[in-house]
C-alpha cells in the first residue's frame, strides 16, 4: 500500500512557478541585474574590506581575489561563446 502511494506522488509532476511564467523578459532582466548588483555592492563594501584589515596572509588573499575576478571573466567569455 505505501509503495503504491509513493509511485502515485512520486510519477505526478507539477509545474514549478517561475518568473518567466508571470512577468515579460525584460522583468526578469532587471531582477537578475538587481540581484546580481546587490551581490557584488555587499561583497565589495563588507566581505573585502573586512577580510583586508587583518595584515597575516596577505598574499594569499590577493592572489585568491584576483583568481576569482579571473575565473569569473573567462566563464563570462566562455558563455558569450556558446550564445553565438
């Protein structure tokens, strides 16, 4: 019996409320520029500063922050190539 329960909800899928089902892409655009904006203002105004203040590693820390700003440039080009 429980097994029979578990196919019968496990086989139904529903569709998954999104943004893109209610609102234009240019909506969905803006909220994704938004967040995104939000995200870089918080990292570079609270998480950076703070972890600078502490002189041990300095280096590391440089070399980690410039790694990311790289890694993060060549998934953009990388991505640009596959749109085209």
């Amino acid at each position: 019996m429980a097994q029979k329960l578990t196919q019968r909800y496990t086989t139904t899928t529903y569709p998954q409320p999104t943004v893109n089902n209610f609102a234009s892409p240019i909506v969905d655009a803006s909220m994704l520029a938004v967040v995104a904006g939000t995200f870089v203002y918080v990292g570079a105004t609270e998480v950076i500063p703070e972890e600078w203040e502490d002189p041990e590693h300095k280096w590391k820390k440089f070399f980690a922050l410039i790694s990311g700003i790289v890694t993060i440039f060549a998934i953009t080009q990388y991505t640009m190539t596959l749109e085209m």
